[in-house]
C-alpha cells in the first residue's frame, strides 16, 4: 500500500483534501504531516507548493502532496494572491484578511468584483520526482461575509453559476468544483500511477 503524506499543518484543508482524495484514491494510505515547516520563500503558487513537498518528503521519506492557494482579485492586480494567508498580517488571521479585503475593493461596482481561487497542487517524492499542476475557481467578491462552512475567504467569494458563496454551499459539492478539486483532478492520475508502480 502506498502511503502519502499531505505536507500541512492546517487541519481545515487536511479534512478538505482526504475529502477530495480518498474516493478516488482507494488502496492508498493519506497521512497528517507533524514535521517542521519550511520557509515559503517562493514568488509564485508553483514555487511554495513544490518548498511545502519537498520538505515532508524529506523529513518522512515519504510521497508527499502539497498544494499553495490563494484568492486572487483581478483590480487588485491579483493581489493577494501568494499573500492570501497574510495580507492583514503576520497573525495568519483569516477573518482580518478578509475583512481588510472587502475594505480594500469596498467602493468599487460589481463588474470590477471579479476574483478568483488559484490552486497549485504538487506532488514530491524521496527520489526527486517532482510534478505540479493548476486548477482556478473563477467567480466575485460579495460586499459582506455570507456562509459558515469552509474557510479563509470562502465567505466572501462567489463561484460564478452560483448564487451563493463557498461558505454556503454544500461540502460535497464544494469539494467537487473548487479550485483544489480541479488542481488536484490532474493530480490524482499522477498519484495512482506512483501507487500502480509501488504494488509491484
């Protein structure tokens, strides 16, 4: 059986990727990662999903996924982007981030609303494998919070063909057109063919 590591510390996206994973990854072993974390130092998704792989890979000698998202807002110059988790602070505190956003575009119309969700999903291995892929959730910012499941920014973010936010949709039906979802589609061939070649 191969086992895998989700190289986060956040326990919402831990829940929100076995979620993802584990239909469809039947036979394989989905494992909490508790080692140290690396420095995130790169200029895009790609970069700081490929440093977070990387480091649980080597520190459990393990496969190892991570994914690095974030909201981007197209009159922001989309901005937050990799600073999604910190755009109000060191703190990490999602509801200021939010909050400083929704502030930030408050005085803007709706058609300069527009966002999205950007997902970088990658997978490391212990002998230098390395592959990374892309998924986009497109959609609005809402003028105030709205929803009480998901995280981050989910409550501000309006999908498109959608008329509520991603904190107001169902779990199941989030975790099947979000952008993780869509990133880690292209992810999971990748993964099945890594487990095909460990069973032999």
């Amino acid at each position: 059986m191969l086992r895998l590591v989700l190289a986060t510390h956040n326990q919402h996206k831990v829940e929100e990727l076995r979620r993802i994973l584990e239909p469809q990854l039947p036979g394989i072993e989905v494992l909490a990662y508790d080692g140290p974390e690396p420095v995130e130092d790169g200029a895009t998704f790609t970069e700081n999903a490929l440093i977070k792989a990387r480091a649980a890979a080597a520190h459990t000698g393990l496969p190892a996924i991570a994914d690095d998202s974030g909201i981007c807002v197209d009159v922001l110059g989309g901005s937050p982007g990799i600073f999604s988790a910190r755009w109000a602070g060191p703190a990490r505190d999602a509801g200021e981030n939010l909050r400083l956003l929704l502030w930030q575009i408050s005085d803007m119309g709706d058609e300069y609303r527009t966002a999205h969700f950007t997902c970088v999903a990658a997978l490391a291995t212990p002998d230098g494998t390395e592959h990374a892929v892309e998924g986009e959730w497109p959609g609005r910012i809402l003028r105030e919070e709205s929803g009480a499941h998901g995280f981050g920014y989910d409550p501000i973010f309006q999908p498109d063909d959608c008329d509520v936010s991603a904190a107001e949709m169902d779990p199941e039906v989030k975790n099947a057109t979000s952008h993780r979802a869509r990133a880690f589609e292209k992810l999971i061939p990748l993964v099945r063919e890594l487990g095909e070649r460990s069973d032999r």
